[in-house]
C-alpha cells in the first residue's frame, strides 16, 4: 500500500492539523514565561506533565476527528513498529524542559503514520509563528 495520500485530500486535512497544532501551541504560549519554572527535580517534572496535559487536552480530540478511525500513540518516545492502521505520533512539547527553564527552543509536533510510515507532519514554533508541514509525496513548506 502506498504512503502517499491524494493530494486534494492531504491539503484538506494538513489544514485541518496545522489549525489544531497551531491552536495546541498558542496553549503552551500562554504557559510560557522568560523565566526558569521549579527549583527541584519534582517541580520541574510536574511543570513538564502539566505542559503536556495542557496541550493534549487540546490537541488529541481534533485530531482524531480529522482522521476517522485513527488511533492515538500514547507515548511519543516508546519504540518499535506501530501496529498497522493509521496513528497520531505526537510530541505537544517538544523541547519540553526549555520551555520549562524560560528559553525559547521549543515546539508543538504531530504526525501522521500509516502502517508505520509518516504521512503527514506539522511542526509549529509559538514564540516565532513559524509552522514546517510536509506530506508524503508533496513536500515539505515553511509557513
């Protein structure tokens, strides 16, 4: 089974995950500050989960939407093949521990995988509004 998804349809739905990741993002935005979040090990961790939780609330219910019958990959670091089928890769904070320690190298991601191979990605950068997608078959854009 090829990869590459029609054209027509990969534009309709990577407008439709560009607007939720970017809307995903402006959540994370609103919890950013300048400034290091937690002193301890537990309080950056909990500042890490909360940011997470923050975007997911956001982020998972439209993108599942957008794809009927795709699934949720619950950890974004776990390895090995996905099952087959068509699931969401997300990172809701990439570079989650800059963001918590106030510097400004950090993300939203999602991706689409159909039986273990992307088929579609937004990465979208809050602090400068910059958002990278790229579908299989038809390049990749900046903004």
């Amino acid at each position: 089974m090829s990869t590459a998804m029609p054209f027509a349809a990969g534009t309709t739905l990577l407008s439709e995950v560009t607007a939720a990741v970017r809307t995903a993002g402006l959540t994370l935005r609103d919890r950013y500050t300048s400034h290091a979040r937690g002193v301890s090990m537990d309080e950056v961790v909990a500042e890490i989960h909360a940011n997470d939780a923050a975007v997911l609330d956001v982020l998972r219910e439209p993108l599942l939407r957008a794809r009927q019958g795709s699934q949720w990959a619950e950890d974004e670091l776990a390895g090995g093949a996905l099952p087959s089928g068509e699931w969401w890769v997300v990172d809701p904070a990439e570079g989650n521990i800059n963001h918590v320690h106030g510097m400004d190298d950090w993300s939203v991601t999602a991706t689409l995988v159909r039986d273990n191979q992307p088929v579609l990605t937004v990465v979208h950068l809050p602090l400068t509004g910059d958002t990278y997608t790229a579908v299989a078959g038809g390049g990749a854009r900046l903004n």
